[in-house]
C-alpha cells in the first residue's frame, strides 16, 4: 500500500517538471481555439474585404474578357498571359490572406509561447505502435474529438436552418433575380451565417481549451518518488549534505579550538558554556574567538587549562555572552563593563606572577 502511494501522481507538477515538458514540446493546445481564429479571422475578412477582392478580380477578368480577340495564347504569349493574370489575383486577395495566415498563427500564440523542440521532432515508437493507436482511438481524447464534432454539426446545422428557412421563398425566386442581387443576398446571409457560428465554436474553443488543459496538468503531475528524485537532483541528496554540513561543522571546530591558545580569558558556567575571548590594546573590544555548551564547553576548558589560558567562572555573564555574540565578532557594549573587570583581574594575576618570576 505504501509502495503504492508512492508512486500514484497525485501531486501538483514543480515548475521544473512544467519546464521539461515545455521542452519537450508537450504544451496546452486546443485545435478548436485554432479553428475559432481561423473562421473570426475569415467572418472579418469577407465583411471588410470581399468588395474590394471582388472588384479586383472583376475587373482583371473584365479586361480579359473585352481583350480576348488580341491575347495570343499559343507558345510563351500563353505563359506571359497566366502570370499576368495570376499576379493580378493574387494582389486582389495578397491582404485578406494575410490576415488569415496571421489569425491562423495567433491561435497558436495565444495558447502558449513559440516552443522549438527536437525532441518533438524524434521518431517514437508509440506513433506507429497498434496498440498506443487504438488507446488513442478509444481514449479519453477520442471521445471528447467525438462530442466535440456531433456538437459542432448540429449547432451549426441548427444555426444554418434557422438563418435560411426564413428566407426559404425568398431563395426560390433568386432565378428570375439579376445576379448583382443575388450576390448581395448571399453575401449578407453568409455574413450572418459566421457570425452565427463564431459566436458557437467561441464557446466549443473555450470549453475544449480547458479540457485540454486539465489533461495537460493532470500528465504532469508528479509521484511522490518522482518528487523526492526531483529534489535530490536540485537541492542534493540529503543524506549528502548532512555529510557536508558535518564536515564543515568539525572543520569549524578544529578552528575555533586552534583559536582558544590565544585567548585572553575563557569564562565559564562553570560546566554547561565557556566562551573565549581574545583583547589586546589595539582592539575596541573584546573579540570571541571560541564558544560552546556542554562537550565542547569542556574540550575549550581543556585546551585552555593546556595552554595556560586564565578561566574565570561567571555564570551569568556565560550565559549572556553565549546567547549574544558569536565567533569571531565583538562582544556587545552592554557587556564591556563585566568583562573588562575580568580582563583587568587577569592581568593584574599575570603582572604579579610575573614579578614572582
């Protein structure tokens, strides 16, 4: 049971697992927000460009037509005619085609940032594999693909027979219609038609695009190994850097107790703290250059007591010194007065046993 928990991904994804799969191409993207800026894009476009795209090629088409008796089409004369013609179209349309080149790309940038990704590029077995083809024919994304196109269908076949049954018998008689007429006619119902159909596939694309990112966060998510993997690749293993901190732990140590032969005075608790400090005319204020508790309390008493180094019980002033300042640093003014008596009675020892000598 507990193997089992540890592997289930049931944890939300670190943002080093959302980058790895960002390289790998793997991105939240929804084929039906594509087709929704496709056909905005097309529904903008015909309402702001289809007169001028019809004049142009009207108007190409016309001088064809009024000029047919004098254009040779036999050998290169054919060729100069076809390139002429298609250069002409092609400015007519080059504006509007654009623009849906440029819808059809901001349907892929609005859903996530350009990603180039050779690993998406790679071969994979699963894509030729007949079993991962039939888990994705009958999967989850299949069906929701399915839902997803019986919706569209019928909406806009809904759309389409509410927008033309209206105008049934107004259709009947387009034959007898001069053809200017009829093109204004289909121009405004196609116009209503996508409008009418923006307005559906916009809410199919945003429900398709959090489906699909719901499927997107819940791959990513991570096991609880998975998690402690993770860290052990960022952060180190921990039983590691527990070995390192203790290393530099006894590194720190071997300092501090190479320190405490140079001490002015080591005070005591007598037995829990001792605190060394070093003073000489030179300095503002004593300096601590050793401290501990307990163990190390009685090793700096032992180095000290080796080295000739004065030891001065004071409990209070100990245990002040041991909560306040640490090694290497001065020790606070509140303290100067108690440890300068202590500094001035060591001297006063040292100057006496001197004279004895």
């Amino acid at each position: 049971m507990a193997d089992h928990d540890d592997t289930e991904r049931s944890l939300d994804p670190s943002q080093k697992r959302l980058d790895e799969a960002l390289e790998r191409g793997d991105v939240v993207k929804s084929q039906e927000v594509n087709t929704w800026f496709v056909i905005a894009g097309a529904a903008l476009v015909l309402a702001a460009f289809s007169g001028s795209m019809a004049s142009g090629i009207a108007t190409t088409l016309r001088g064809l037509v009024a000029n047919s008796y004098a254009i040779r089409v036999d050998g290169r004369g054919f060729l100069d005619v076809a390139s002429k013609l298609g250069l002409e179209i092609v400015a007519a349309v080059a504006i509007p085609l654009l623009l849906l080149a440029l819808a059809a790309a901001a349907g892929n940038l609005i859903q996530h940032r350009l990603v180039w990704s050779p690993q998406a590029l790679a071969p994979k077995f699963s894509k030729i594999s007949p079993l991962a083809g039939l888990q994705r024919l009958f999967g989850k994304q299949a069906l929701a693909n399915l839902v997803k196109g019986l919706l569209k269908i019928t909406l806009i076949g809904a759309i389409v027979v509410a927008l033309l049954w209206p105008e049934r018998h107004r259709l009947e008689s387009l034959v007898a219609v001069d053809p200017a007429g009829v093109l204004s006619l289909i121009q405004s119902l196609t116009l209503q038609m996508l409008g009418a159909v923006v307005v559906v596939l916009a809410l199919i694309a945003a429900a398709d695009y959090l489906f699909q990112y719901v499927q997107w966060f819940n791959r990513q998510k991570m096991s609880l190994r998975e998690m402690k993997e993770e860290y052990k690749q960022t952060e180190g293993d921990p039983a590691i850097k527990a070995k390192i901190r203790q290393l530099r732990t006894l590194r720190a140590r071997k300092r501090m107790m190479a320190a405490v032969p140079k001490a002015s005075v080591v005070i005591t608790n007598p037995t829990h703290f001792a605190i060394a400090l070093q003073y000489d005319r030179s300095m503002n204020a004593p300096l601590c250059v050793a401290k501990g508790a307990d163990a190390i309390a009685r090793k700096i008493r032992e180095v000290a007591g080796e080295h000739g180094v004065p030891i001065v019980e004071n409990p209070p002033l100990a245990r002040a010194l041991y909560g306040t300042v640490e090694i290497d640093e001065e020790i606070p003014p509140e303290h100067y007065q108690a440890v300068a008596e202590i500094i001035s009675y060591v001297m006063r020892l040292n100057r006496t046993f001197a004279g004895r000598r």
